[in-house]
C-alpha cells in the first residue's frame, strides 16, 4: 500500500493540473502587454487575464467606456499570496474604485512567472448585483483593463492604498462578450487555402486623429467559384493594436475604370475614395479591435469568384497617438485580414442582404432628444417576390449606427404578429462593426417583414443630423448573413416619403422651380428656404408631433438587387407601419425588474434567479478535447504565462471569493489521511 503522503502530493498534483487546464472559446489581446481569454458554460463566464507586470491588475465592465459606475476586479501576487478583490467604481468617482459589499466573483487560480502575472475567475453573466456590478448580455460591453507596476501593501482594501489606478487605467474596449463559439481550426489542404489582404506602409496618424485608410484588391485569379469559410485579423505588431479601430472589407459592383485605377495604388484616404465607396457597398468581412474574426457554418460559404466580383476595397480605421503618449516614434502598419476559402463548395452559397433607412437626407434626427426612434422596413412585398419559398436563413447579423446610436433592434413581422427579435443590442457601439452569429438561425419566409428599429440620444447636438454615407451623418442599417443566396434582393430599405417629411415639420408645399427650395405654404413660412425651416424648427415644442407622424405616415420602400435595379412592382409603392396585433415584449431580467442587490446570490439557490433570455450558450457540438498543443495556442505573448518560473499559485485565503479551489483540496485532503489512517489501524 502506498503512503499517505505520497497519495497526498499525487492527489495536490492531479487538482493543479486540473486548474491549469482549460478550455478557452475566445482570446484577444487589447494591447502588447495584456491578454484576456473567457468561455461562457450556461449562466457563467470563465475569464483569464495575463499581464505583462508585476504589479496589479484590473478588468473592468462598463456600459459606455468610462470608470463611471463600472464594475471591476483587481488581482495581484505579494510575497507568494494571490490577493482579489471585487471593486467598483463610483458614478462620481475620483478614479479610486472601491470594495463591494457583494462579493460576486470567484477566483480560480493566480500566479506570476518570471514577466507576469495571470489571474482566473469566474462570475454569474449575471450577478443580480445591480447597484455594484454590470451584467454581461447580449449587448455591447466596453471592457476597461487596467495593469500598474506597483502593487498594495499587505493585501489592502482600504481606499488610497491602490496605486495611481487613472495611471492603471489603460483603455476601454467595446467587445460583444458572448458571441457563440467561432474558432474551430481549419485544417489547410491542397483544397483549403489563405489569401492575405494587407496594407502597405500606412503612417499612423501622430496625433489623436483618425484616419480612414482606403485599399482596393483585384482577385482577379478566381476563374472558377471557391467559398470563403473564414476570415481573421493579420496584425503586423502588436504595438499597433491600441491604434486599430476597425477592417472593413467591401465587395465592389461592376468593374469600372476607377476601380481599376485604385487597385494599382497602395491605397489612399477614404475621404478621396467616396465615389469608389458607392459602389462598394456590399461588407464581405468586419473585424473590430476585440474581436477575432468569423468562421461560417457548415452549410454556408461566402463566394468568391471573378466572373461575379472582381474588386473589394478594404476599409481600415486608424486612431493616433493618445496625448499623454510617452513614445512617439512613427509607426507604418502592414495589417489587414486573412481569408480561408476553399475549392470543396459548401452547399449553399452565403449572401448579404441590408435592411434600413435608406442614407438620404429625408432620415432626420432632431437634436435635444433623449431618445429618438427610426425604422427602416423591408415590406412584404419585396420578400415575397425575392425570397425562395422555404425562406432564407439567417445566420448572422451586424448593426450599425453613427455616434448617437444607442439601441438596434432587427425585428420580424409575420401575418401582423412580431416575432422574437433576429437581433438586439441595447448599447451598440457605432467604433465596433463585426457579424455576430446568432445562436440557431433564424428563417425569414417570403411573405415577412423585416424591421430595423435604431435609437438614438442626440441630447449633445444643437442641431439636426441627417442620414448619409459619411461618418458625419447618421445611419440606420442592419447586414444580415444568410443562406441560399438569392440575387434578386441585396439592400431592403426604406425612406420617409416627401410629403410625410414636409407635413412633420410643418410644411404643406414647396414653391416649384425654387433654387434654393422655398416654402409656398403656409403663409407664416412662405418664402422661407427648406433648409432654414429645418435648422430654425422648434424640436423642444414639436418633437413628438414630428415623431408620430414620421413613424405612421407613408415611406418608400427601396427594394434594390444585385445590380443595383429595384425589383419590379415595388419603386412606385406607399407603404406604412404594419398594424400589429401581437406585440413582442422583452423578459425582465433580476438586472432590471426591480429585484435589487439583496438578491445577488438568489441563483445559486434556485431563487428569484431570472435567465436573461438574450445570452448565447455554448455551441456544445464544437467542443473538443484539449491536448498540449491546444493549451500552448492560448498563452500568453512568447508562451511567457506557462514557463516553470512559477513564483506563486497560492490564492489569497482572506477572501471568500477566493477559497473555493483551497477548500475542495483540503477536504479532499483530509478524507485520504483519514482513510490510510484506518486502514493503517
């Protein structure tokens, strides 16, 4: 019989292989020295976070970048113990975060090696917490991260004893924490293969400007159809990554001589290339700075083939050096994105169809308004005479606004009843453009309407916003992927008619032959330009009278195809707001239906515990076993966070959040000394 003691150190060995292990669903690096990698399993989400430092760390939640009324962790190694705290920053806060009275964390496993430090945990998606901690959904979330070179002194919670944390404070992030499991490897074959599309030299911008960076790619060698099944960032350094914004890949109608001409360039600023932009208007690819890229189902595969399109003009979006920067040495970035694509055709080809408010200035934004709502609508019409008659699927979905979105909603209407939102985000993010797999697809039936619903708080303008092309107008529109791919309908959109714009701002007609328009009636305006009765209309008093009847009066659908053509029998069309009668509600979550912070726990004991119905599960079916080279792809810069150069892994005892994993050994522990001591007896 073997000895207690060597059963005892066999026992400590299996549970901290077992707590190294882990499966991870996503990884990004938010900037050369900090690495987060999470997995969500039911109602909880894993999160790691390796830093270049030994001081402390911190990840933060906040709703709109900002410390104000995040939700935060702080972690760090003294002297061999992990210390982790459950903090928050107050709305007035001075920049120091505090303890929470709720501890709502559950520390996993701490260590630093010989460059940093590595902190595992866990929470609820959401704690119930609502006066200390901000629940994760399925909306947009900016992450804020935080690492300091110094750490508190003997474990201290005490407020002014954490260590310039507005110097800690690195960045916010806008990611969409609980996008489905998207990175399965591809293996590469003589049949699956990579094409890089990537800048040449551009110079970022040194100061805080930003900068639209325009390059057009011919692909021109695609003589017979191959699909694409992936695509990801290709990040030349990792010093670059606070100055990426976004990469945005556009598919190009036609082939025209200024397509040409650009494709021979290295590139140009996207203010220079408006008219190639016109044209190219159909996103293959989005890649926002957090996200990883996007791999396409089973069933689906984006075409790439030269006989259909041959030019796409990637966009990428620059952001300059910060002013507090301490290196300014110029940069040049070579980054871009890389395509998986294969000759193996999936069976069916992916397509791209834009449902929202046409860009044209009859889309108007009052200013002074806390909320104002549009919708775009794609009529029963349009997709009865272009879908297939099984439908469409829908597998994805990307929503976009300009600065003053805050909500999207992708509704669906079906024989006058709303049906479960496609998709939802309560706090979009117009710097954050990716597609966003949805959890199953959704099918769309000939015959449905498809709704997208922005909001937007415009309280910081003084004057109207209009919808356009540029980032200086507003925007209303949702790019759903989806399979088969029909060419009878790409862009589902639709604009206030003229009379329902004049009629909301109180015009009852235009003088005609006018240059400027002028205003014939009513009286009290005659003579009055359009445009100064839209720059001097009084939204404070007319608000919601221009609210309703834009919402309920006549617009123009615009049901356009490949070509750029409406599909017949619907340019010369009214149409109206569908008259519903079944209504969709959302379901309240322990967040928002009143329940308060006294129920933070009430989940682990089967209690008031509400499922927030928008959170995307783990896609059971594309788990797989975790072997060595698996565990090595998730480390950290130079696989530093995994070297033998452990200096510790002992969790701070002094906090409940983080005994979890000490309690289990010692138990365990102690039940085999209790068995070899009866048995020895």
């Amino acid at each position: 019989m073997c000895c207690p003691t060597k059963v005892l150190f066999g026992i400590v060995g299996f549970l901290s292989a077992v707590a190294a292990a882990a499966h991870w669903d996503h990884a990004v690096d938010l900037d050369e020295n900090y690495r987060l990698l999470w997995s969500i399993s039911q109602q909880d989400i894993t999160f790691e976070v390796q830093a270049r430092t030994h001081g402390y760390v911190g990840l933060g939640f906040s709703t709109d970048g900002t410390i104000y009324g995040a939700d935060v962790v702080i972690g760090w190694v003294e002297n061999g113990q992990v210390h982790f705290q459950d903090r928050h920053f107050k709305q007035n806060s001075n920049g120091e975060p505090h303890v929470d009275l709720s501890l709502d964390y559950v520390l996993l496993l701490g260590y630093e090696n010989a460059t940093h430090t590595v902190l595992r945990f866990r929470r609820k998606l959401d704690t119930c917490d609502t006066a200390q901690d901000v629940p994760i959904t399925n909306d947009t979330i900016r992450i804020i991260y935080m690492y300091h070179n110094n750490e508190p002194r003997n474990g201290s919670q005490a407020i002014g004893t954490l260590p310039d944390p507005t110097e800690a404070f690195k960045d916010s992030v806008p990611i969409f924490l609980t996008q489905r499991v998207n990175q399965v490897p591809i293996e590469l074959d003589s049949r699956t293969r990579t094409i890089e599309l990537r800048n040449k030299d551009v110079p970022i911008p040194q100061t805080d400007d930003n900068l639209r960076w325009c390059t057009m790619f011919k692909l021109d060698q695609f003589v017979r159809k191959h699909h694409v099944i992936r695509y990801e960032p290709v990040i030349e350094s990792r010093s670059n990554i606070p100055h990426l914004r976004h990469i945005i890949l556009y598919e190009c109608q036609g082939s025209t001589p200024e397509l040409e001409i650009m494709s021979r360039e290295f590139g140009r600023s996207c203010m220079e290339a408006e008219k190639e932009l016109l044209t190219c208007n159909s996103i293959v690819a989005a890649w926002s700075r957090g996200s990883e890229g996007f791999t396409y189902p089973l069933e689906a595969g984006y075409p790439l083939d030269s006989y259909q399109a041959r030019f796409y003009m990637m966009e990428t979006h620059y952001t300059g050096f910060q002013s507090n920067s301490v290196d300014l040495t110029p940069r040049v970035d070579n980054s871009g994105l890389r395509l998986y694509y294969t000759t193996t055709l999936r069976k069916h080809d992916a397509g791209v169809l834009s449902v929202g408010m046409q860009p044209n200035w009859r889309h108007i934004i009052p200013p002074g308004q806390d909320r104002v709502l549009s919708e775009g609508h794609c009529i029963e019409e349009c997709t009865q005479r272009a879908f297939p008659r099984p439908g469409i699927n829908i597998f994805a979905v990307m929503m976009q606004t300009n600065g003053m979105g805050r909500q999207i909603r992708f509704r669906q209407v079906r024989h006058r009843e709303e049906l479960t939102p496609i998709a939802h985000d309560a706090n979009v993010d117009a710097n954050y453009q990716e597609y966003r797999r949805l959890h199953v697809p959704v099918k769309a039936l000939p015959g449905d309407r498809l709704i997208a619903e922005c909001t937007y708080d415009s309280t910081g303008r003084k004057q109207i916003a209009l919808g356009g092309y540029s980032s200086r107008d507003e925007t209303c529109l949702v790019l759903s992927l989806y399979y088969p791919r029909q060419k009878e309908l790409t862009s589902c959109h639709s604009i206030p008619s003229l009379p329902t714009v004049l009629r909301a701002v109180g015009i009852n007609e235009l003088a005609a032959g006018t240059n400027p328009i002028r205003i014939a009636s009513p009286p009290e305006i005659a003579g009055m330009t359009l445009e100064e009765r839209l720059l001097t209309y009084d939204w404070r008093v007319n608000f919601n009278d221009f609210q309703y009847v834009v919402r309920k009066g006549a617009f123009k659908p615009l049901c356009w195809s490949a070509r750029n053509t409406p599909i017949p029998g619907t340019d010369n069309v009214d149409a109206y707001a569908p008259n519903l009668t079944k209504i969709w509600r959302p379901m309240a979550t322990c967040s928002f239906n009143g329940a308060g912070g006294t129920s933070a726990h009430a989940g682990s004991s089967g209690g008031s515990y509400s499922v927030n119905r928008f959170v995307t599960e783990r896609d059971i079916s594309l788990d797989r076993p975790l072997d060595d080279a698996d565990d090595d792809r998730w480390n950290v810069i130079e696989g530093a966070a995994r070297s033998k150069s452990i200096r510790s892994s002992a969790p701070s005892a002094n906090l409940a959040s983080g005994v979890t994993l000490a309690v289990a050994v010692s138990r365990l522990v102690l039940f085999v000394i209790f068995l070899n001591t009866v048995r020895l007896l």
